[in-house]
C-alpha cells in the first residue's frame, strides 16, 4: 500500500514537474508568467486524443503530432502576444501577461469549438496493462509516465548546463543586455525557450490524458494553477525548483488523498504557497537577492 | 584610418537626451579615452555604440561601414565588443562558463587553447573556474570580465569603468592589462572616472559635459591643460 501510494506521487509529481518546467523556463527569460501556457498543455492532450483514439494511431505518433502543434502554439504565442509589446515605450510591464491570459481564452474557446465542451477519454492500448509485485501494483502507464518526465528532466538538466545552445539560455535568463553583448541573439533565443517550453507542455498534456483517462477543455485551468503553484514553491524561474516543487506536491497530494481527507486534494497547492510565501519568500531554491536559474 | 567614427550621434531616454550631436573618432591601434562627471553620458555613449541603444540622430561607422541600428551579437562578430559598466559577471554561471560565453560565437579550433591561455594570463581564474560568477570579489570579477571579454577577440574594445570600486593596486594592474591589450593588436575605446590614469595610458582624449563634446585632444596635451586638470585631475 505505503509502496503504491509512492509510486502513485512519484507519477503524478513527475507529471507536474514537466508542466512547471514550462513555466519555469519561459519565466527565466522573459520574467513573465506566461498564462497561455496551461492551454497549450490542453491542446497537446487533445492532440494524444485524437491521433491515438481517432485516428488509431501509435502513441509515440501522438507525441510526435503533440510536440509539433504545441511548440508552434508556442511560436505564434512569442511571435504576435508577446514580441509585439517587447522594448516598447511606454508599455506597462503587466501588458505581456494580459496578453498571454488573452492566449488562454482564446485557446479555451478554441478548443471548445473544435473538440467539443466535454470530457474525453485517453485510452491507450495498454491503459490496464500492470505488474504486480507481492503486494503492488504498478501500471504500465505509470512506468511509461515516469520514465519520459525523468527523460526530460535530464534531458533539459543536460541541455542547459552542458550544449553551447543551453549555456545561451541561461545567460539570456539572468541577463538579455549581457548574453547580447556575449553574441547570443537573444531575440532567437527568447523565440525557442518559449517554443520548447510549449512542447514540453504538450508533452505534459499527454501525459496527464493517460494518467488521468480525461481530456477536456478546462483542463489547462487547474494543471496550469498547479504549475504555477510549484515554480512558487521552488523559486521562479529555476528549474531545480521546478523539479523538486513538483515532486512534493505529488507526492503530497496522493498521501493525503490516501490517508487523509481526498476533498482538500487541489487545496494543498495553494497551502503549500501561502507556506512558502511566508517563511520564504523566495521559494525553495530561489536566491532572495537575484534571482537565481538552476 | 579610422575604425569607429561617430557623426552627430543623439540618443535619447524617452524624453531625456542623453548624447548631443557626438563626434568622435578612434583610430585604429590606439587607445582612447572618455572622460565625464557622472551622468556626462559616458554609458549612453558606450551603450550606443555596442549597440544596446539606438541613436536617434547621427550615425556610426565601424571598419569603413554604417553599423547604426545594429544589435550587440551582430557587432560582436564584427570585433567590437563591451565591458559593460558593472562588468556584467553572469552571477549565476561559472567562472569557467563565463569565459566560455566570451567564445559564444566562435566556431573556430583556438578557443580551447585561448581559454587555457586565459587561465594561465589569470591563474585566479583557473583557480576559481568552477565557482560561480557572483561568488568573486570585486577585483576578480573584473579580471574575468576582461579575459572574458578577450575570448571574444574582438578588434575594438570598449570598457565602461574598468577601475570602478577596486583598490588602487587592483587599478594599476587593470591599466597594465589595458596597456598589453592594446600592444596585441587591440584598439580600445576607454571610460574612466580615473582621469589621470586613463590619459596617461591613452593616445586621446574627449571630454563628455551633459551630453556634448566640450573639448577633445592628444592625451599628453588634455594632461595639461588648465581646465581639465582642474575639473578632473583634482587641482
Ligand atoms: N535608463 C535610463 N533612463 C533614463 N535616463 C537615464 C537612463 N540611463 C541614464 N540616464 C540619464 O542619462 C544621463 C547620462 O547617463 P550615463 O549613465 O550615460 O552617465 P555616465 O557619464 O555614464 O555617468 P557615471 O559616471 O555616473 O556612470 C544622466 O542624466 C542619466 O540620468
Ligand atoms: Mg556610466
């Protein structure tokens, strides 16, 4: 039981820890939330919905589909919500994240329009599909889950700190005029952080359709809550904290739906935010004096 | 020849002129040096010409060509580059990535062998690399934000302030390094609150009041003169 319950936080917080990395990323460079980014994340769920459950096709072709639709959700997002209003006098620094919560309701609607109001379900041919060790069991799908957000995190983790292209990231992230007067095009580099953000975010979506058997249009409302609750909880815009946030808030939500009260499951997010504000505001692994990208 | 000429050069914070109509020129191979009371427009004008700001007025020339309106990254791989004024250390990466950074946008197989030439020119460095960048002490960083700087290798360097807040024995050592980079072929484009110094290494001189060219000349000759020694040579 104790080993299941584990096992379910650790798939669920890893689940989340790819949501927040979306966040996390875009809010490094650009110190902005962006708001659009839950709804990008929905639009990959119904891109694994409809090229595995309408069309028939594998899931790995659902990633594919998924990556690809969500990272240019990302690219039309930088090119006509964002840049538009980048090193413009006279624009209020609160404009770009109105302009992305813009995205979100459009995207919403959109979403609406095309794939309908409801909930849908996420099969995969090996949704039933376990293992059972004495006493526990474990999905397959949860293996699966697990293993592509611990490929992306250290996938990311490796990208950032060790490729010419991710040491450029971090240094657009802790300064633009800086990493501009090292040579980077951070014009370029701002474009593809928040692309590969959203495709993460895509991946995300999947990901979460699986677990949770469930897609549907409001969906990017309460994981994107969730996200931005952990990149609080572990320090804006870094991505170790992103990480660790979203493991304890997986694992802490499925404990206390397992031996506690399930009602105040969403209600730990938020909890767990007030915490952080107070006895450090910083988040967990935010530096109070700069900010700080891991 | 010249390699940077500035022509009636204006720019502006919103409503707030910040440069007037600047004229100057930097011949190759030398060292020139901009000397101003705070807030003469010292930055602006360095910031200007790196590209971070856009002049409204005037244009500039760099190796014979317009270079107006170009981004920082574009001119970088033209050769000129800034130490921006408070050195701009990435606090948050390592002394190693740092001078890795100044090589961003080189391709070529050297850039092993000049980081490790850096290393040797500031064993500090090698000492400190795998520290992070915001952890150096003041004097430290700017070391590193001159080899930094060096891995670029650019053809025109410009430094806001090299000197500023560090001890003076930290201040002649920056000259020394000013002075070697120039003989390697560099030409340098130098602010200083240190007027004396910085004329004293310099082949010219401009004098920046609010925005203006107020006077301009041969080092030794700006080391003599009245009103210069008394606004900024101290008596
Ligand atoms: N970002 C800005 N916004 C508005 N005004 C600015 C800005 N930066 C500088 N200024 C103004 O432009 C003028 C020139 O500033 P600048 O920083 O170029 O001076 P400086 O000669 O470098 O001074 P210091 O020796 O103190 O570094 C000053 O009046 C300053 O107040
Ligand atoms: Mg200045």
């Amino acid at each position: 039981m104790l080993i299941e319950q584990l096992i379910n936080g650790l798939t669920l917080g890893s689940i989340y820890v790819v949501v927040a990395l979306g966040y996390t990323l875009v809010f490094g460079v650009l110190n902005i939330v962006n708001m659009g980014h839950g709804e990008i994340f929905m639009f990959g769920a119904f891109m694994g919905v409809i090229v595995t459950n309408s069309l028939g096709l594998p899931l790995y072709v659902a990633f594919l589909v998924a990556i690809i639709v969500t990272g240019i959700l990302g690219y039309f997002l930088e090119r006509f919500a964002l840049r538009p209003l980048r090193g413009k006098e006279g624009v209020s620094h609160l404009a770009p994240l109105i302009s992305t919560i813009g995205v979100s309701i459009f995207l919403e609607n959109a979403a609406h329009h095309f794939f309908g109001a409801g909930n849908q379900p996420f099969r995969t041919s090996f949704s039933e599909l376990n293992i059972t060790i004495g006493s526990t069991t474990v999905y397959y799908v949860q293996i699966l889950i697990f293993v592509i957000a611990i490929l992306l995190m250290f996938g990311l983790t490796f990208w950032l700190s060790k490729t010419k292209a991710g040491k450029a990231l971090r240094a657009s992230a802790e300064n633009l005029a800086v990493a501009s007067l090292l040579g980077v095009n951070t014009k370029r580099v701002i474009t593809q952080t928040v692309i590969i953000a959203s495709a993460m975010g895509g991946i995300a979506g999947i990901l979460v359709g699986i677990a949770f058997n469930s897609v549907n249009p409001q969906m990017g409302l309460s994981f994107g809550l969730k996200g931005l609750a952990i990149i609080i909880l572990g320090g804006l815009g870094n991505v170790r904290g992103a990480m660790a946030g979203g493991l304890i808030l997986g694992l802490s939500e499925t404990f206390l739906v397992a031996y506690g009260n399930s009602g105040y499951r969403d209600a730990i997010a938020f909890i767990a935010i007030i915490v952080i504000l107070i006895v450090r505001p910083q988040g967990l692994f935010g530096t109070s004096t700069s900010k700080s990208k891991g | 020849m010249s390699l940077l000429k500035l022509q009636n050069v204006s720019t502006f914070y919103d409503k707030i002129q910040a440069l007037r109509s600047v004229d100057v020129t930097v011949k190759e191979g030398t060292i020139v040096t901009i000397l101003g009371a705070n807030g003469a427009g010292k930055t602006t004008m360095m910031n200007t010409i790196a590209g971070l700001l856009k002049p409204k007025e005037g244009s500039i020339q760099y190796l014979g060509k317009d270079v107006t309106g170009l981004r920082p990254d574009q001119l970088l791989r033209k050769g000129l580059a800034l130490v921006p004024e408070g050195r701009g250390i990435l606090a948050s990466m390592t002394v190693l990535e740092n001078l890795e950074m100044g090589a961003y946008h080189r391709n070529d197989a050297e850039v092993n062998a000049d980081l490790e030439k850096a290393m040797d020119r500031f064993p500090i460095l090698r000492e400190r690399q795998s520290q992070l960048g915001g952890t150096l002490s003041g004097g430290q960083q700017q070391m590193l934000a001159i080899a930094r700087v060096i891995m670029s290798k650019p053809k025109l360097l410009l430094l806001d302030e090299p000197s500023m807040g560090l001890a003076p024995l930290i201040v002649a050592d920056i000259f020394k390094i000013i002075k070697e980079i120039n003989e390697a072929g560099t030409t340098v484009l130098l602010v200083e609150q240190n007027a004396r110094q910085a004329l004293k290494v310099a082949d010219y001189g401009y004098v920046l009041e609010t925005g203006k060219v107020v006077a301009s000349g041969n080092a030794k000759e700006l080391l003599q003169d009245d009103t210069i020694k008394k606004a900024y040579l101290g008596h």
